[in-house]
C-alpha cells in the first residue's frame, strides 16, 4: 500500500508512506525525499 504524505519542499517530488514505512524525512519542520535530505545534511555540516 502506497499513501502520499506531501511533497519534498526543495525538489517538489512526491513522497509516499509504503506499507507503514515513511519514504522521506522530515527535518526542523519541513518534508524532504531522501535525496534532498542527504544534500540538506551536507550543506549543514560544511556550514559549521
């Protein structure tokens, strides 16, 4: 079973919850794929 949560704010690509399992991350408020959210965390780190 495949549920749309919303879509990834930053590359607007849906994202589902698949047989209960969450299919992207949600991060200081905002719905990401997993894509964007690697991209987010390494923008984060080299921001330090």
């Amino acid at each position: 079973m495949k549920e749309l949560i919303g879509n990834c704010v930053r590359c607007n690509k849906a994202v589902y919850c698949r047989d209960g399992f969450f299919d992207g991350v949600h991060h200081k408020g905002k719905l990401f794929c997993m894509d964007c959210n690697e991209k987010v965390k390494l923008e984060e780190s080299m921001n330090r």
